[in-house]
C-alpha cells in the first residue's frame, strides 16, 4: 500500500454563526500557469510583482463583442479607449483586429498616431483639449467630440487656419434611470443644451456634425440604460434630419460594460450577475433598428469598450512576504505588491489563488501589500490556505485600468509581459529603474551633496 503524505497538523480558529449559502467551500483552486506559461518562471525572468496580459484572451473577448454587435447590426466599429490600458502593444493587439482609437488626452492622441492610427479613425473625447490638440486634430480630420460650449466656440475660432472642415460630434449626457448621473461631460438632453449646441454646430457651417456620443457611466450592470441612451441618441439624431435636413453619420455608445470582476460588498460574484455582452448588443441594435431610420441612413454604430475587453486578460503575479497574527487574531499576509500598483483593488474584491499546491484547509484573513501606509490593503477578507513567505500567487482579472492609473509611489513599478498565442512570454514595458524615476530631478547647486 502507498505511504500516505504526511500532513501537518493545524489548528483553526472556529467562527461561531451560520454558514453563508455556499457552505464552507473555498473554490480555490492553485494557479500554476497563465497560458501554458508557468507562473514560477514568469516571476523567475522577470521578477516579482509583474503584471501578465494574455494575447489570446484579448483577441478572444474582442472577436466575441464584434460578433454580439455586427450579427446584429449591419455597421459596427469598435474605438479602443486608449486611458483602460494604453501599453503600445496592447493598443497594437486591438488596432491589428480593426479597432480605432478613442483618446481622451493630448498625449494619449499623440500615442495612437505614434501607434500608426491614421488620423480619420482617431476619435478624440475629453473635456481638457488644449489649443494644440485640437489643432493637430483638425491637421489629421480626426473625429473631434466636443464636450462643452468653450470648446465649440474654440473650434470655431480655429476654422480661419484651415482649409479643412473640422469634423466633429458632440457628447450627450442624459438621464439613463441610473443615478448618480453623469452630468459633467457634454451637453444635456433633458435640458435641450445638447440640441442648442448641434443646432449651433450645424448653424456655423465651419464644422461637419457627423456624429452623436454618450458614455454614460462605467461597470454598468443594466442593459436598460442603454436602451435609453440610444433612443434619446436616435431621437436627436432624427430632429436633426428633419429639422436640420443633416444626417449624422455615427451614433457612438461609448464604454462602460462590465467585467465579470466582484465589486466590493456584492452579494454574488460578478460572473454570476454582469449582463453579458449580447445583451448590451441586443438592447443597442435592436433600439437602432427599430426606431424607424431609412435602411440607407442607418448610422454607422460606434462602441467605445474598455474594461469588458481587457480585465479578464491581465494577471497580478505576486510573493508572500510575511505572515502575522492581528490583535483580533486574524491572521494577515503581507504581499510584494501593493495599492499603488493594483489601482482596482479599492472597488473590486480580486480572486487570489495561490500559484503552489497547497494544504486542504483555509482561512479568513487580510492581504496587505508592502507600502507603508494604513490603506495599502489588497483584501480585507478572504477565505485562502494559509501561504508561506516566499509562496507565489495569482490575482485575477486586473488587465483594465491598473496598467494606466497605477503610482510610482514608495516602489518602482513593475514588469509587464504579454504572452503570445504560441504561448512565448515577451517583455512589453521593462521594470522601472532609480534612474529612470530620477531623470527629469534636478538639483540647486546649494543643495548638491558634498563628496
Ligand atoms: C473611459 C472611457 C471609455 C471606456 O470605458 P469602460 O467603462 O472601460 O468601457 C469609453 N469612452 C469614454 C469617453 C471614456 O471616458
């Protein structure tokens, strides 16, 4: 008979009160390889924490969006929201399956045309565009969205200097039944505003009006809202045909589907209650559909996605530091990575997994990163077997937003990897150095150290 394997003996603190629905089960299940990459010797070649993005599941989440819009409605195009994760090689991956660019910075314009993005499939959101950016943004005939009546009137201003017509839309914001509202981008429905300042557009005749936007919110859980925002889209859309005799050429939804993360103090995970990405679609192109547009004058129908096509792609690998005991008893673990890195964690309830094997037992505790400041906490409860310095570990579903708002802040900001569909690792931002952060300092000389 085989020798069983021997098992430490543990001791666990008992929780009085009733099980939650789920019962004790964890779930939780080791982590070892990220596209037939071992974990172990991703952190070996490039250090540890380092964030990992998945080629293949970009490209999978993106194809599945297009196929959910374009079986549905004959004219779909998808706009890359540079600001959701803005590594050249990521914005490549979107623009090689046909994406635009949806910028809401100067420098982020400036990005997607060094990313080769020709100028017409640029669109340019945002309330802060200086005098420069929209000028190189009339130069290119990017798609301009203004956002309020400072900007409109700048515009105008800057026609004398060109040839061109700027072509432009504007940003409607609305009330979706989802509140609060996002009422400080663009120009309002239910007031008229949004009317006054298309009404104004097409009144100068020095901008072409060719579109219509909305992005009314982010992480959106109701398909609803959406159906709302296209009827209102639609109906300025059709006063402008008839009032105006203008057609718009575009109607562009914005962002703002939901990844299947956890929000934090949600009853059930996110993959059990997001909507999904054909019931966005249906809601959208069946409200486009049907609202009564001549066939020939449908408008082209632009989504500006960001999360919902990245999140589940990208993955934290990390190490356990240390371990402690709190003065309440919880145990606490301390990781190599912290808030300034993993941006998300303070609305999402990531999913770690241990990236080892691990003993059958688990337990409640907090995971703290390494920074020395009281709110650097990764988690503030969850179920896993107790790690060990030096054990590595998995989170999960970090691919948007963390790679763009993280902080060089206490630590240097670490390595990310992409890994092709041949499964080959490849560095695509390097690990920043003291250097690096030191370059643009400069130093009195009264204040140069004495050698
Ligand atoms: C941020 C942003 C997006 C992307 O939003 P997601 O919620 O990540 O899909 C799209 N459009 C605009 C104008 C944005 O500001």
């Amino acid at each position: 008979m085989k020798k069983l394997e021997y098992e430490k003996p543990y001791i666990k603190k008992l929780h009085a009160g009733v099980m939650n629905k789920f019962g004790t089960r964890t779930g939780v299940q080791p982590v070892k390889s990220i596209d037939g990459v071992s974990v172990k010797s991703l952190i070996e070649n490039y250090g540890s924490p380092v964030f990992v993005l998945s080629e293949k599941q970009i490209r999978k989440n993106y194809r599945s969006a297009y196929r959910a819009f374009s079986t549905r409605y004959p004219k779909v195009q998808f706009a890359w929201s540079y600001k959701t994760n803005y590594l050249n090689a990521v914005c490549q991956v979107f623009h090689q399956e046909g994406s635009w660019a949806e910028v809401v910075s100067g420098f982020e314009y400036r990005k997607a045309l060094g990313n080769g993005v020709p100028g017409n499939k640029i669109i340019f959101n945002g309330p802060g565009k200086s005098n420069d950016d929209l000028k190189i943004a009339i130069e290119n005939d990017s798609l301009i969205h203004i956002d309020h009546f400072e900007e409109l009137n700048h515009l105008l201003n800057l026609t004398k200097e060109f040839t061109n017509k700027p072509r432009v839309a504007i940003r409607v914001n609305m009330d979706t039944g989802v509140y609060p509202l996002w009422d400080r981008f663009g120009f309002n429905y239910e007031n008229d505003e949004a009317w006054t300042a298309l009404s104004k557009v097409i009144d100068s005749g020095k901008l072409l009006l060719v579109g219509l936007h909305c992005h009314i919110g982010t992480y959106m859980l109701t398909t609803d809202a959406y159906g709302i925002a296209t009827t209102k889209l639609c109906n300025l859309a059709m006063r402008c045909q008839i009032q105006l005799n203008h057609k718009i050429e575009y109607i562009d939804m914005g962002g703002g589907f939901p990844s299947t993360n956890t929000l934090k103090g949600a009853y059930l995970p996110g993959n059990d209650t997001v909507p999904s990405i054909d019931d966005f679609a249906e809601v959208i192109t069946s409200t486009l559909l049907n609202f009564g547009f001549a066939n020939e004058y449908l408008p082209m129908l632009i989504l500006e996605s960001g999360r919902v096509l990245i999140d589940d792609a990208g993955y934290l690998l990390g190490t356990v530091i240390a371990n402690k005991r709190l003065s309440n008893g919880k145990r606490a673990t301390i990781v190599d990575f912290g808030v300034n890195i993993l941006f998300t964690s303070f609305w999402y309830e990531h999913q770690i997994s241990p990236a080892q094997d691990f003993m059958p037992h688990s337990e409640n505790m907090v995971i703290y990163g390494p920074l020395c400041m009281n709110i650097d906490v990764i988690r503030e409860s969850i179920n896993l077997p107790p790690l060990n310095p030096g054990d590595q570990v998995v989170v999960h579903k970090v691919g948007a937003y963390n790679m763009t708002q993280w902080m060089q802040f206490i630590t240097l900001r670490p390595a990310v990897v992409l890994i092709d569909e041949q499964q080959h690792p490849h560095l695509i931002r390097a690990n920043e150095t003291l250097d690096y952060t030191q370059e643009p300092e400069l130093i009195p000389t009264h204040l140069k150290a004495s050698k």
